[in-house]
C-alpha cells in the first residue's frame, strides 16, 4: 500500500505513530532552516514537516517540491507548537523521515485553494485540476450523499432500480433529441432519451408496480446555469395509485432527505396551491414562497382616470416592496430600464412611493390624488416606506413580468437566503396549452399526462373554451422558485390516449409511427399508473445553496454545449462519416 493513512485522518490521539501518507503537494514553504508541506488527497491536508538537521537528501528532495508533486511521506505523528483549527488535522503534523516523488507536476494555470484566481474558461478546460479544489469535492460528495439516501428510501419503500435504453426512438417531448446515426441501418437513427418517460410506462404495464432509476436525460435545448444538454433525473413511477399516493410518499422522500443530508426540518405536510392560484399571486408557476411580496390586481383602482396606459389594458398588477419607498429616481430610472430587457419584456414600470413622512409620491401624480393613491396602496397591502411597483398588459403576460421582476426585488433586498427551504406542491396545471400562432393545442407537460377524471366531459368536448378548462392530473415539487421535480397520474386507457393525439392534431398514423408500441401496450391490460421525476443535480445545487448545477456534475458542458476539456463536439473523419452513411452540409469557413 502506498499510505496507511489519509490526509484528513490523524488527529492528536495518533502522536507518537509512524505513518505513511500519500497525496498532492498543495504548498510548500521555508521557514527558519525547517521545510513546510502541506499534503493533500480527497479526505483533507495534513502538514509536514522537515527539520533543520535532517538527513541532506531528505532536505533537498522537500526543496524540490513543486506544487501538486505527487508524493509519498514517511514519519512520526507529532504534536503541533502552532496549531491550525481551520483544518481537522491541525492539532498535529508528520515528522518526515523519507519522501518519494511519484510524480512531477508542471505548475498548475490556477492555484487549486478554496478560492481560485482562475477564471471559469480555464477552470473547465483543466477540469480535472478544478476537481481537487475543495469546493468541487464538496459538491461531489453531497452528490454521493443524496443518491445513496434516495436509493435507500425507495428501495425501503419496495422500489425496483431498473435501467431503461440510451438508444431510442425519437419522440417528441418538448425539446429536440440528439440523434445517433445506425450503422447497421443506413438512413436511420436512434435519438437519446430526453426522459424514461415511455419506458417506465411500459414497467408499469410489465407489472413492476414500483419502479425507479437515477437516469442520465438528454435534451438539445439552448443552456443556462441551471440547465445542461446531459441531466440526471431521480425517476419514478408507481402503479394502483392516484395523485395522493404520489404526493405523500415522495413528501416524505423530500423531509428524509433534507433530515439525514442536511439536518433540517422541513414543512409537514407540505402546502400545496393551484396552478391559477400561483399564477395570480406570483407571477411563476414555481414561485418562491420564502417572502411574501404577492401580487395584487388593480385594474379597477387605476382605470377610468384618464390615464391611457392603463385604461387600455385587460389586466394592471402591482407588488408592495418592503421599506423601498426611499429609492432615488435614479434608482427608479433604473429599475424602469431593467423591466424593459428583452428577459423581462415590459414596455414600462409605474411606481408609488408610501414615504415614512406620510406623503405620497408617483410617476402617474397627475392622473391620480393622493386618496386614490392611497386607495391603490390598500389594495395592494401596502405599508409605510413601501415602494409600489405596477405592470399592465395582457395578464398572463403582466403576471409573468411581475413574478419576474418580484425575484429580483427578493434578491435585492436579500430575501432569498440559500440556507432557508420553503417547499411547494403545484397542482391542478392546466392540461393543454393553445398557440396562437400554430393554431392548435399542445400538451403542458407531455401528451401522456392524464386529464382530471371530473373533467372528461370537457376533454372530450370539441370547444375551445371547454378544452382550456381542462386541468391535468399532473404536480410539480417546487423549492425556492426552482421546479425541482414534476410528475402526473398517466393516460392508461388507450381511448383516452387516442384522445389525446386527437387534441394534440397527431394523426393516427402518426401516432402509430411514433407511439404504436404504448398505445398497443395499453390493450394488454395497463394497470392505473403515475409517477414523478426530480431533477437531480439541481437538487444537488440546492441543497448545496448554490444557483448553478455544474458544480455538481463531474464534468459540465459550457453555455455553447461544449465540453472544453476533451474539445467536444468534433468532427469525425471521412471514414466514419461513410460508414454511417452521413454527408456533411457544413461550409467548412463556418465550421
């Protein structure tokens, strides 16, 4: 063996143990005639050290040391005179007697500390020296820790782990699919799975009543922090159970997991809102529920005063801002500006100032006195040194910009703590979203998603307006205004299946070519079924009080999709490109 000890192991009750320690070179230092080293592997660091009087060779090999040498170093345990209490082996240090360089490291582009000056661009092409940061072990290891706690309560509530195929057939889900090529099949290609979603079903109908699978998923869509091109899911499905079954047992799922990874205690039970209710109240069917900040319609406070804007407008919104009636006019100037981007999409921000003197103070003063004022701040809930802030529009529309802007107010006056968690159950979604611009209807979560049983009359209803009305039996898990997972009671009955491609204006025969194999599956005796997926690195990213989910993948994609460690994508060469039966349509300049 290399070491018979870690570098995060020895603690003062070791003194006096000879030990051999293998790992890194994280520093080394001079200091009266005595050599410094701190060694580290996964597990921590631990300090070594050379004296003054020791063996000359011993001496020149620990002057040698560069940084992220790979060592192996032999001494005695001994108590430290200075000792360290930031790392859990400061109370000791290693009095070396041998070293044996195992390896030599050029000098790393970043220094590999707690905080790095690398910049992100240089920490993702050396990824693997980012990974000894840390931070990263950290996050990797809070991964570890969430998936062994998720496989021990699913398997102790009788779930079967079982994998699905990577190579499928392409199925519209709602984002595009990476396509593999058949070589044995030419002109025909196999996509990457965006979910299991097809595949649990079919356990379901197989007779595995209680499936679950921490699955790779793959999307072609454009990125974000929290948002890859390859993503793990925690994904599951139960047969015989009805949205009820599925919200209690993975609620309970969520409070083992917060419990034994974090230690902390989460709402019991979990609250739950409609759809249309977080739309009204905050703008976002994932809002997050950790301040209040609500908004509030006004349309009948503000209209008919011969203020155009509003007057001409469906809908007026507006949110109180605790204690930020004292924001300059720069800061308002501002704020008008920010709404305007094309991520928020407002047209322009109206403001009302409470001041703390009792006056009152608007962007619309001349259109309104201070008792109609007054009245608009009542109808929003708000207080003395609150700033009021108002959108108009289309409703949907407005309450979208508003939830959006109501964030960033949260953010700014720092309302959303990473250490605080407030879950939310969203159901009663709406089944079918209408485009205008498509003219026809398309499935809000995926097409397989079940319609509420009291509403098949409208289901099957050949209105508009009766097929709007229509909720699905489908259910979001949300954590501090991120959608961390999301399920639905399924289709099982091939008529209502068949329904469904109807509504969506997939054809039969279409709806044979891409799902014959379900609909024929659901003939041969598909029992009730639903399920849930959560998406696992974001979890990881919340539990770990972060926004971004790279730092908790191994190795993350950039924004472009890129992984810029091993230059992927790439072209392949002539050779594969004829056995795959493919031709290239690229202009090579814009290659």
């Amino acid at each position: 063996m290399y070491r018979s000890n870690t570098c995060g192991e020895l603690r003062i009750s070791d003194v006096g143990k000879k030990v051999t320690l293998a790992g890194w070179v994280q520093r080394s230092r001079k200091l009266g005639g005595m050599t410094f080293i701190d060694l580290r592997d996964r597990y921590g660091i631990t300090q070594l050290v050379v004296e003054a009087d020791a063996d000359a060779a011993l001496v020149e090999t620990a002057t040698a040391l560069g940084r992220e040498f790979v060592i192996q170093a032999t001494g005695t345990v001994v108590e430290r005179a200075s000792k360290n209490s930031k790392i859990d082996t400061g109370d000791i240090e290693i009095r070396l007697e041998a070293i044996n360089i195992l390896n030599k490291s050029l000098t790393p582009p970043f220094t590999i500390e707690e905080q790095s000056d690398g910049g992100e661009d240089i920490r993702a092409k050396y990824r693997y020296l980012d990974l000894r940061r840390a931070p990263l072990k950290r996050a990797l290891e809070l991964r570890h820790r969430i998936a062994h706690e998720v496989r021990n309560f699913l398997d102790s509530k009788g779930f079967l782990e079982i994998e699905t195929p990577y190579l499928i057939k392409s199925t519209p889900e709602g984002a595009r699919d990476f396509v593999v090529p058949s070589r044995m099949n030419p002109g025909q290609f196999y996509a990457l799975p965006q979910s299991p979603q097809t595949f649990k079903q079919l356990l379901m109908v197989a007779g595995y009543d209680r499936y679950f699978q921490i699955v790779r998923c793959f999307r072609d869509e454009d990125l974000r922090a929290d948002r890859q091109p390859e993503f793990t899911q925690i994904d599951c499905e139960m047969s015989f159970v009805e949205q009820e079954d599925v919200l209690n047992l993975f609620e309970d799922m969520m409070r083992t997991l917060f419990k034994n990874v974090l230690d902390v205690n989460i709402a019991n039970p979990i609250p739950r809102m409609s759809w249309y209710d977080a739309m009204d109240r905050y703008g976002s069917d994932k809002p997050d529920i950790r301040f209040g900040m609500e908004i509030h319609e006004i349309t009948s406070l503000v209209q008919g005063h011969g203020f155009g804007v509003f007057d001409s407008v469906p809908y007026v919104g507006a949110i109180a801002v605790p204690g930020a009636a004292a924001y300059t006019r720069k800061q308002t100037d501002e704020l008008t500006e920010w709404v305007k981007r094309p991520q928020v999409g407002a047209k322009g921000l109206v403001y009302i100032k409470l001041n703390e003197d009792g006056s009152t103070k608007s962007s619309v003063d001349k259109f309104y006195s201070e008792d109609e004022l007054r009245k608009i701040a009542a109808g929003v809930e708000a207080n003395t040194g609150d700033l009021i802030l108002v959108l108009c529009g289309e409703k949907r529309k407005a309450q979208t910009q508003l939830g959006v802007l109501r964030v960033e107010m949260g953010g700014r006056l720092g309302l959303r703590d990473p250490k605080v968690f407030a879950p939310l159950w969203i159901v009663d979604f709406p089944l079918l979203e209408w485009s205008e611009e498509d003219g026809r209807f398309y499935a809000m979560h995926h097409p397989f998603t079940a319609p509420k049983p009291e509403h098949l009359d409208w289901f099957y209803s050949d209105k508009k307006e009766d097929l709007e009305r229509v909720c699905a039996n489908a259910y979001d898990f949300v954590l501090n205004g991120n959608e961390l997972g999301g399920g639905s009671i399924r289709i099982h009955e091939a008529a209502v299946q068949e329904r469904m491609f109807q509504v969506l204006g997939i054809g039969k025969e279409e709806a044979e070519y891409k799902f014959g194999f379900i609909i024929n599956a659901f003939k041969f005796g598909a029992p009730p079924h639903g399920g849930l997926a959560f998406g696992f690195d974001r979890t990881c990213a919340l539990f770990g009080g972060q926004e971004t989910i790279r730092d908790y993948i191994a190795f993350p994609k950039n924004n472009q999709g890129r992984d810029v460690m091993i230059d992927a994508p790439s072209k392949i060469d002539d050779v594969q490109m004829d056995e795959l039966f493919l031709a290239s349509t690229v202009n090579e300049e814009n290659a």
